[in-house]
C-alpha cells in the first residue's frame, strides 16, 4: 500500500534528522544564488549554522516578491546547462515567478506524484485521464510524468472539450481522472444530458481533485455524482506543483511529505509560529531541489496541521484542505477569518444564493461585522420561516467564526460583482 | 376558492418597489390588490395581479426572489360592523388568520384572507354563506 514503504513510515525522528541534512544541502545549494548570498549572508548564516530544525527560524522569508525580483533566472543554483525544464505563471499581475528544474527534480517531482496516487489506490493496471491544462501549468505534465512513472496507461486530453473527455473515459477505459472540482461537476451534466450514467457506462472509481479551494460537501457531491472515490491533492507551481500534500484513503486531511519540504505554519502577521492546530499560513522550505531551492517560501495559503496519528500509518504530518489565501484574511475583535469559512456555512443553505459580501466597520468604537448574502428564489411567504433563515445562518456562523455577525438578506443580483472574482470582503474601518 | 398571491422579496432600499411595478406595468399586468409587510430589513409585498402566473414567471425572468402561495378572498357590504360579522366565524371554528388586506370598491368590501388553514376555511366561508370571491371575479373588478 506505500509506494515508498521506508520514506512514507519513517519514524519522526528518522524523519527529521533526514531534513535537518536535506536542509544544510538546501542551504549550501541556495548559497550559490546571489540573492540568498544576500540574505543568508547578512545573518551569517551557512549550513554550519543548522543543527536542529529550531535553527530553521534564523533563515530570513523568501516570497513571491523574491521571485518576481529576480525574474527569470536569478534564483537559479546550478549551472544554467543542467536546467532541462522551466514552469512559469501566467505573470497576470506583474513579471511572472519562473522555477527552473534539472532532470533530478523532475525525477524527485514524478516521484512525488507518483507516491500520491499511489496512496489512493492508482496501479499500473489503471487508464489514468488528465484533465488539467498541459503547458505552462504545472497540473498538465505534473501528472503525466506521475502517473507514467507510476506505470499507469496515462491519457493526456488536456482541458476542455468535455464530450471528448467523455468519449475518451468510455472508449479507453478510464478508472481515474484529475480534474478541477467544479470540472468533475461539469462532466457529470454533459453525462447526463448524454444519457450516459457514470456508474453503468464508464469504470470511473477515483477521482483527484485539486487547484481550486473546495469544501468537504463539493467532494461528497463529486463522489454522489459519479460514484466515485474523490481525493484532495494539493500543491503550487513555486513547490514544482503538484504531489506536495495528498490524501490517503482515510480523506481526513492532507498528507505533506516531509521527506521533501519542511512545513511550518505562522501567523501572516506577527511572522511567528502558531501553537499546533491553530490556522495560519503555510510556509515551505525545499529540502530536494537542484536547480531553485527555496527556503521558507511565504505560501500565502492558510491552513493548519490536524492532529493525531492517521490509521495510515504514514508519519508525515497530515494538513487541513486550504482555508483561503493570508491575502484574504482579516480580523475581527482579535479573530482570525478568513472567506472560505463564511462561504462553507452559506452554501450549506439552498434557500440562499451564491453571492455574498462581507463587510466590517466601525460603530461606536466597536469593530461589527456584518454578512449580505443574496436570496436564491423567495421560498416562503411567511416572515417568520425567512427569520428564522436568518437566525439559524447566524447560529452557524457563530460556531464558526466564534463571533456574531449581522446576517442580512439581500435581493438577488443586488450584491457587486466583479468579472470572476467576486469581492467578498469590504473593510470600512478607521484604523485597520 | 384558493386565489394565487404574489410575494416578493424586498429589500429595504429606495426605488426598489418601483423597479418591481415598473416590470409588471411595462408588461401590461394590472395590480389587483397590493400591499407591504415590513421588517427593519426588508419588506414582503404581496400582490394580486390580473396573470399572477405570468407575473411570477415575469419576476423570476428579472431575477426577483418571488414566490406564489394560496389566498382567499371573501366580499362584504361595505358597512360598520361587517368586518367583524365575517371574521367572527373562523374564530369561531378556530381558524387563525396570519395576515389580511382589504380594500372597497363602491359599495363592496372585499378581504383576502391567508389563514393557517386555507381549505378548511373555504369550507366555513360556505358554512356561514359568506360571498366567497374566485380570482376570476377579482380580475373583472
């Protein structure tokens, strides 16, 4: 059941010893680099300086600036000859972040993924379809290389043309397919304005989801849809992509591998580590990286370790599915919050729309905080049936968030919308 | 006789009821009955219209929350003391009335009615001889 049986069990302090000698690589490779020269060097910091993972906390952040400042190659550790591939982001606000990888972190990164379905029950008996864009985006040829490496019959039909993929499911025989979730929903419509039932036509049994943040309810409606097994899988381009955290067949969090990253999770704002459990952003250190390490790289992700020890028996730390980006967080009356948790309350309620804006301001000295939300089709035309809505919404949310906002129905349509991103925060308050 | 309502959805911001009758009257349906039930939030209006199927159809086209529900509506003389002779029977047979409006052309009072029990109180309507109105007889008004 374990693709890389010593690396998947190790005991934890196999496990950290290996990082704590992985990370002194990491660091006397990244000394070659100008820019950790700087940073590094400012601190006097050298692999010399690490001997337990505690020393990690002297190493200065690397962020998303970092990358975009030193655009396209300047992070890059080894002799530019040994690059044999680069992965960049689409760039859309400002220069796009660029990671260089040598044919050993393309093999380590094929591992990787191959590792993660692995876990969930994909052999090389399996017809394995990616539907993720190819190209640039590390999600197309991330799970080619993984799922070949693997041994799995790997059909690579890109995004789109849904009638295709279906066609393709069927024809070949299809047992697993990587889709973004609300794509693994569109799939099913066309099935069934097709007339073709997942269950009878297709040998569909797992599903990976990933790249888009996703509640549990979205994958037990994915897995009601096409009777499939649905798993979380989660990475991002800067890490290579993905096959960073993956979850096992339990589905009670997501397994990061340790062996390659060493995780830690602060909070955004004060930059010190949250207590064990609490939320926070997730940030990563590269420990098996030739041509660009990084060293705790500022994901931007917000998420938690969840504790205990999985029936799996992998010893590699298993983290919440991704509450939101530390962009998006604020705080309330000293509360962390962040959208997704409002949205996963709302969208539990059919009686209400997908649209909703937060907003919190000041009034008489207090920070309020209040939530618009959109009305789907009046349900009632009784007063106390849309009272009672709003009074239950505002209990939920309470058990979430641990405060009480203002719960305010608004009419459809009425709430601004911008094109694909909606806003949903407004902060209105005099001194944030 | 079950007559179809129209409720809406309003929040509570100027211009909004307007923009709700605009869409009715540009579509030709005739406002029958109407009245507003408020909260600090947001308010219900209720209509009785002349194609209160069309209207609602019309609503939901616009992206108004709507909704149809059941009324019923009875007529009286328009004199003191008929109001009260007309709803002492469903008290009296325990029929509570949730909301109501009225309004009187010449001489006739007519009241739609929404009880907690709407078949039960076309039943008593019948009972006690009260003129029972059919959604036909409202649109001829």
């Amino acid at each position: 059941m374990y693709f890389n049986p010593e690396i998947e069990t190790m005991s934890r302090a196999e496990l950290e010893a290996l990082q704590i000698k992985r990370l002194k690589k990491s660091i006397d490779t990244a000394l070659q680099t100008p820019f950790y020269q700087k940073t590094l060097g400012e601190k006097g910091i050298t692999s010399a300086s690490i001997n337990s993972l505690d020393d990690l906390q002297k190493i200065p952040f690397t962020t998303k600036e970092d990358l975009r400042n030193n655009y396209p190659f300047g992070l890059v550790a080894c002799d530019i000859k040994k690059v044999v591939r680069l992965h960049s982001s689409s760039g859309t606000t400002g220069n796009p972040t660029v990671i260089c990888h040598t044919q050993h972190d393309i093999d380590q990164w094929a591992n990787r993924v191959a590792r993660c379905l692995y876990m969930v029950g994909v052999r090389d008996t399996d017809v394995f379809q990616n539907s993720s864009g190819y190209g640039m985006f590390t999600g197309g040829l991330g799970f080619q290389y993984g799922a070949e490496r693997l041994g799995a019959l790997t059909v690579p039909a890109a995004a789109g043309n849904t009638l295709r993929q279906i066609k393709f499911i069927r024809d070949f025989g299809t047992t697993t397919v990587h889709a973004i979730p609300s794509y693994a929903t569109r799939l099913y419509e066309v099935m069934q304005e097709q007339g073709v039932d997942p269950r009878r036509d297709t040998k569909l049994k797992t599903l990976v989801i990933g790249a888009e943040p996703h509640t549990d309810e979205q994958r037990k409606r994915i897995e009601d849809l096409l009777g499939v097994k649905a798993y979380n899988s989660f990475g991002m381009s800067e890490m290579s992509g993905p096959g960073v955290a993956f979850e096992c067949t339990y589905q009670n969090g997501l397994h990061i591998w340790e062996d390659c990253f060493i995780v830690e999770i602060i909070n955004p704002d004060t930059l010190e580590p949250v207590p064990d459990g609490e939320i926070g952003e997730l940030v990563l250190t590269t420990l098996d990286r030739e041509a660009m390490p990084l060293l705790r790289y500022r994901s931007r992700d917000l998420t938690r370790f969840l504790p205990g020890e999985c029936p799996c028996r992998r010893t590699h730390r298993r983290l919440d599915r991704i509450k939101g980006r530390s962009d998006d967080m604020f705080i309330v009356k000293g509360v962390n919050i962040f959208p997704m948790q409002v949205e996963k309350i709302l969208m539990q309620f059919k009686e209400l729309g997908t649209n909703y804006l937060i907003t919190i301001e000041t009034k008489n000295n207090n920070d309020e905080m209040s939530v618009e939300v959109e009305l789907g089709d009046l349900f009632t035309d009784d007063f106390s049936k849309l009272q009672s809505l709003t009074r239950e919404i505002t209990r939920q949310l309470k058990d979430e968030i641990l405060l009480t906002p203002k719960v305010k129905l608004v009419d459809k349509g009425s709430l601004p919308q911008t094109e694909g991103k909606a806003v949903r925060v407004r902060d209105l308050r005099n001194n944030k | 006789m079950n007559i179809k309502q129209l409720s809406v959805f309003l929040e509570n911001k100027s211009g909004r009821l307007n923009e709700i009758l605009d869409i009715l009257g540009k579509a030709e349906i005739r406002i029958i009955a109407a009245t507003v039930a408020d909260t600090s939030e947001y308010g219900i209006l209720r209509l009785i219209t002349s194609n209160t199927q069309a209207a609602y159809t019309l609503l939901k086209e616009n992206h108004v929350s709507a909704n149809l529900s059941d009324v019923i509506a009875v007529s009286c003389d328009s004199l003191a003391g008929t109001f009260a002779e007309q709803l002492k029977c469903f008290s009296q047979e325990n029929i509570s009335i949730e909301y109501m409006y009225c309004f009187s052309v010449k001489d006739r009072a007519f009241l739609i009615l929404r009880t907690n029990n709407n078949e039960k109180a076309c039943e008593i309507a019948e009972k006690y001889k009260l003129h029972s109105v059919s959604e036909e007889e409202l649109i001829q008004l």
